[in-house]
C-alpha cells in the first residue's frame, strides 16, 4: 500500500541511528486525507508510538519504513508493551522482496510467532525461520532480495515498539537519512512544525538539524578531553 500522507519527524530527527546506512523513519497514511488526524506514529525515549483513533475498516495506517535494509532476510524482531498491544496481525513487519521479476509482499504479524515474556511484563516478537515454523508456518519466510521494510499497525488501538531489531541491527531514528528521506515524495507538504515551501528546504532544515549535532557532540567530546 503506498503511502500518500507522510508525518513530520521532527522528534524522530533528534535521534541518531546506530549506523548511517539504516534508520526508522515514521510515517502516516490515510487513503482520505480528512481521516489523517486519527493516525499517529512518532519516537521517543527509545519506544516507537504507533496510534489508530478510528474504528478498524477506516484505510489508515500508522508506521514506520526501516531504509538502507538491502540483501537477503534472516531475522527481525520488536517488544511490545502488553500482551493485548498484539491484534490480529498488528503491528507487523511487511518485508517486500523480489525473486528475478517477482515481488511478494511478506507480512510478519505479532500473532505469527510465540512471544517471549519478559521480566517486565513486555513481550518480544523474534521473527526467524525457527520461530515461524513453531509458531506454525502461518507466514511464509521471506526469501528473495528486499526491497524494503516497513513496520505497520492498521487496526484501532495504539501500540508502543521498543527494541525494534532487523537483520540483527537496533533500528532507531537517523538525522540526516532517515530524516531527509520523509522530506521525498511530497511528505514535505504535509510537516506542519515546521512547515516547508518545498522539498529542497526540507532537506536543508533536517541537513542543518544534523551539522548542529555533530557540532555539539564534537564539543561535548572535547570537555570530556578536558576533564
């Protein structure tokens, strides 16, 4: 399902990834843009929000695309905050991969695998060939090369992410990437704090967002030197 309303990630922008190569970045979609206010999906203090304030049948979806993800599957992961955050089969991961001329949509719902309960109370959600077939083989391994990686939640009901892992890599937002990737295919248009005329000065604003932090962490490196 593509896209056509794109959120602002402003908050999200505030957070580096663990490598410049993949990142988080959080998107809406809504088929009718005047139920775009009931979705949601922004990052903060390591946990993803994914919300859908309107009854299920309404087509809008709440998420986030994993860039930079390139190669073959081998794993994916996420922990949610509840048992009951899980319905049906949302949040998921939807990986699209190709073999030759076919691409196949792969969808791997929190209800496919058993999870593990943590100490907490949280649950973690692996994907891997070994936990797909104990949970039953209802999804099939995705096989082929990917193509992209989103995380998605479609159904009325909010769920908080944490941990979110693919491929063994900790996803989490990016600066300059991830950022200026939301900028693309008109996502521009609709970021509201701040706005933007297009999509060049979008690019520019996440760009200056990054020097800005690397500056001061460039600082913060040279006191800790000092001390």
């Amino acid at each position: 399902m593509r896209r056509l309303i794109v959120t602002a990630v402003a908050a999200a922008a505030l957070l580096v990834a663990a490598t410049a190569s993949a990142a988080l970045v959080p998107w809406t979609y809504a088929l009718n843009p005047a139920d775009a206010g009931c979705v949601t999906s922004t990052f903060s203090g390591g946990v993803l929000h994914l919300a859908k304030n309107c009854p299920t049948p309404t087509v809008v979806s709440a998420g986030a695309t994993i860039t930079g993800v390139s190669g073959t599957f081998s794993s994916a992961s996420f922990t949610l905050s509840a048992a009951s955050v899980c319905n049906g089969g949302s949040p998921r991961f939807n990986v699209v991969t190709t073999n030759g001329t076919t691409s196949t949509t792969n969808f791997l719902g929190c209800n496919n695998v058993i999870p593990t309960t943590n100490a907490d109370g949280t649950r973690t959600y692996t994907f891997t060939a070994a936990t797909i077939a104990a949970g039953g083989n209802q999804v099939a391994v995705p096989s082929g090369t990917i193509t992209s990686v989103d995380i998605v939640l479609d159904v009325q009901g909010t769920a908080d992410l944490s941990n979110i892992t693919f491929n063994g890599q900790a996803e989490v937002p990016s600066v300059g990437h991830g950022a200026q990737n939301a900028c693309k295919h008109g996502g521009w248009k609709s970021m509201t704090s701040p706005s933007f005329r297009n999509q060049g000065q979008c690019v520019s604003y996440f760009n200056h967002q990054k020097h800005a932090q690397d500056h001061q962490g460039n600082d913060q490196r040279g006191h800790d030197d000092d001390d």
